[in-house]
C-alpha cells in the first residue's frame, strides 16, 4: 500500500466535501432569504452554520438513520428545491435526502422525487406576519430576541417590533440593554449587529428598529403610537401568573394575544407538539407555553404512555441554578436558595409532576417530583423512573424513543442522542427541549420499570418551543415537511 497517495486521495476528498459545503451553504441562504425557505437537518438548524458544522451534522444524520447521508446528495436535493416553485416552508433536507435514497428507483430525479414528496405545498395558504412585543428582557426575553432576529427572513412569519421595561430608557440604558444581547456568557456572541438609536429610545437589530417602552404597567401602554397592531405580547416577567393579571396586557391598545413564558393558572398550559392541538387560538386569547422542565418531559412521557402506558412514577430532575437563587449565603424565602448557587447542589421543589398532568391529562396523580439546582449555569437533567404497563427491553424502549424522533408530531421536541460521552455542555444551543440519552437508559430484568435520562438546555431548547408556540398561535406556520 502507498500509504502517501492513499493520503492525497483522502485530502483530495475533503477539498471537495468542504467545497460541496460551501456550495450548500450558499444554496441554503439563498432559500432562506429569497424565498423563505428554511432547510433543516434532521431538525438541526443549518442557517449561519460553517462548514465544519454541516459535515458534522452529516455525520450525525448518518449515524442516526444508519445509513450515510453524504453532503454531495444534500447538495442535489437542496438545489433541486431551489428549482422548484415552493411557498415559504421548513423542510427537513436530511429525511428528504434519506428517502430520495430508499425509493430513488421510482424516480428519475430529485426534482421528480420531491415534487410528489411536496405536492401538499399547492395547499399552502398565505399568512400575515404577526407583531411581537416582548415584556421583559431577561434570560429568555433576550434568548428570544435573539432567535426572533436571526431567523426573520423576509419577515412574513413573527417580527420582534418592541421590548417592554421599567425604568428610564436613556443611552446608558440602551447601551446596557445592548451589550447583554450582543455577548452571553453561556450562548456566546449574537450572529448579528446590535447598535442603538437614542433619540428614538431603540435598539437597531440586524438593521431593524426595535423600539425600547418604559412601562410600570402592561394597561398603560399604547402600541399603535410605534406602528404595532394586533400584536401577541410574550411575558418573560414572571410577575403575572394568572389570568387575571395576564388580562392585563389584553387592555393595552395595539395587543391581542398574551404569550407567558412560564406556568400559569386558569389558561392552557401548553407544549408544543404534545397538546398544542387542543386548543384553538381563535377561541382563546391567553395560553402558557408551561416550564422548561415539562418541555423537556411531556414528549418523552407522551411517547411511553402511548407505546407501553405508564402505572406510575417519579421525576427528579437536576437543574442548572437559575437567577432566583443567591450568588452568595444570603436572606432568601426558601432556607436552601439562599446558600450560594455556585458551591451547593441545592434540594428544592418543582411542580413539573403535577405540572405534565396539566398537559397529559392522563398522567394525573401518577407522578411525584423534585428538584435539584447543581453549580451549573445552563443545561438540565431529567430522570424518569416509571413502571409501565407493558413490559419491554432497553432496545426495545430505545426503538419507540427512536420512532418518535423520526416521524410524527414531536420531532422537533424529542432528540435521540447516540452519543457516549454525553454531558451537559454538549446539549447547550440544541433547538429540541428534550435531548433523550439512548446510552444511559436502564430497564428492569422484568421489563416493567425503566429509567430515562432526558437532557434539556433549560434556556436555549425552552426559547424555541416558545417560539414554535408562537407561530402556531400566531397562525404564521409555513408549509413542513418532517
């Protein structure tokens, strides 16, 4: 063997899979920002990716489905979607690729393939971009911020209009407010230019005016005077939990719907993609978007309770400290937040396992909970342990998570990681709200009590449910092809 020309080979071959990236990468903003049309990898985003991102996540979507799913093909199907007359839509490029290969004898070409693979897109509706207001600007107002800027496109889907604040808005203010969404300590640098307009009281994102309100309460403020109508006002506050309090922003002129990004009382509580479908936004004004942690455990419960149904269980989950605890010993109004967030693993409560039965009405007084805070900043752990119906093995219970990874309704919650060396840093910016470890799954010699491992980036994966919650609410879903 040559062992130098078999290596000229191999560099030869990676001058191309990186040139062929290059060339998808080009292909996949060109769909974005000219035609809407958002490419996804097995629900990985792939908008402001670099090439060394896209291979990697080809060599995960191969991994995952068995079977290599090679960039040059990628490369194929997404310029013949290109070709194609499509409305704005979200279509998953690696389940189109990996179909194309299985059936590619009943067609002559992608272009020919994907026209019957999207031939639903001829029913595809016209939508009205709807106005975003954010009240609040904190740990997920800003995430949200920064997702509802990065993926405006031509801006016929959601458009972030203004953020609503207490206190004076000035240009030490507006600076302030800035540089926090421009750097983050755990998400890194915003993919985008940040600046401020301090005559206007705003922040100039992208090029694009988002005006800062100054506002004590939500009933005093005036949308119209900024343009805004008929916008769905997102509450990060925290401070309204009702809705009775939430009726509140229903009073301000320029506001029709009312988005909390927390649980709340007397409204839906929802999870995108297990119970979204139950309500109809026409009907109803107010909804809850639920906890981070019920995010990350209602697909996966949903998924086991429909496949081997649950008799009972328990929920623990270890949770990344949060800002309503002490930098250091101090008063607080709970004994164990008040030691120093940084140095303890902390015992506390989560209502998570009454909570889920809020959005899996079946589920009711089958689940106990609680709660750990461990000296991480972002990146949480769920452990379920239920004792189910039927009795299964761990492959057997790793196929069912895997099926619902695949197709249905929850592929965009549930991600199956393969991964064997899986910790919390790993999961931080993942778009699922619930990052299923394949690897860590325990099931009982009997087959009836397993024990899940669900991790979830409490900040990251949480802000893009709310934000698929919001479009459905907001009737501005594009055509999907998952």
């Amino acid at each position: 063997m040559d062992f130098n020309e078999v290596y000229e080979k191999e560099l030869a071959f990676q001058a191309d899979r990186r040139r062929a990236s290059v060339e998808f990468i080009k292909i996949v903003s060109d769909l974005w920002y000219d035609k809407s049309i958002e490419l996804v990898l097995f629900r990985n985003q792939l908008i402001n990716r670099n090439v060394s991102d896209i291979l990697n996540l080809h060599e995960y979507a191969g991994e995952f489905v068995q079977k290599p799913i090679s960039i040059f093909d990628s490369v194929e199907i997404a310029q013949a979607i290109k070709d194609l007359d499509l409305p704005p839509a979200k279509l998953d490029i690696g389940k189109l690729t990996y179909e194309y290969h299985l059936e590619d004898v009943d067609y002559s070409n992608a272009k020919a393939f994907l026209a019957t693979k999207l031939k639903d897109a001829k029913e595809y509706k016209e939508v009205t971009p709807k106005d975003v207001v954010l009240y609040g600007f904190g740990r997920i107002g800003r995430l949200l911020a920064r997702e509802l800027m990065t993926r405006t496109g031509k801006g016929n889907q959601l458009r972030l209009r203004a953020i609503v604040t207490r206190g004076k808005v000035d240009a030490t203010v507006l600076e302030k407010r800035a540089s926090l969404l421009r750097s983050d300590s755990v998400h890194g640098d915003f993919s985008g230019t940040v600046c401020i307009d301090e005559k206007n009281s705003a922040l100039i994102i992208n090029g694009t005016t988002v005006h800062i309100i100054s506002a004590n309460n939500p009933e005093d403020i005036d949308y119209t005077q900024y343009g805004i109508e008929n916008a769905l006002i997102m509450d990060n506050t925290g401070a309204f939990r009702d809705k009775e309090e939430l009726s509140r922003h229903l009073s301000s002129v320029g506001a029709s719907k009312v988005l909390i990004t927390a649980p709340a009382k007397g409204v839906p509580n929802i999870v995108h993609g297990v119970n979204h479908r139950e309500y109809n936004p026409d009907t109803e004004n107010i909804f809850s978007a639920a906890s981070c942690t019920t995010n990350a455990i209602a697909p996966v419960l949903k998924a086991v309770e429909e496949s081997l149904g649950v008799v009972q269980g328990h929920l623990e989950t270890i949770h990344a400290y949060t800002n309503d605890q002490n930098l250091v010993d101090n008063m607080h109004s709970k004994y164990r937040r008040g030691r120093a967030a940084g140095l303890n693993m902390v015992i506390t409560e989560t209502g998570a396992g009454k909570a889920v039965a809020k959005t899996l009405p079946v589920l009711e007084g089958k689940l106990t909970s609680n709660a750990i805070r461990v000296p991480v900043p972002n990146g949480s752990l769920a452990i379920l342990n239920l004792e189910v119906q039927k009795s299964t093995t761990l492959n057997g219970i790793n196929k069912i998570m895997k099926k619902y990874a695949l197709e249905g309704e929850m592929v965009e919650q549930i991600k199956y990681s393969i991964d064997n060396e899986l910790v919390s840093t790993d999961i931080i910016g993942s778009s699922a709200p619930s990052i299923y470890d394949s690897k860590a799954t325990i099931v009982t010699e009997n087959g009836k009590n397993i024990i899940l491992y669900i991790w979830y980036d409490n900040e990251y994966g949480y802000s893009q449910q709310v934000i698929r919650l919001a479009k459905y609410l907001a009737k501005v879903r594009r055509y999907t092809y998952y």
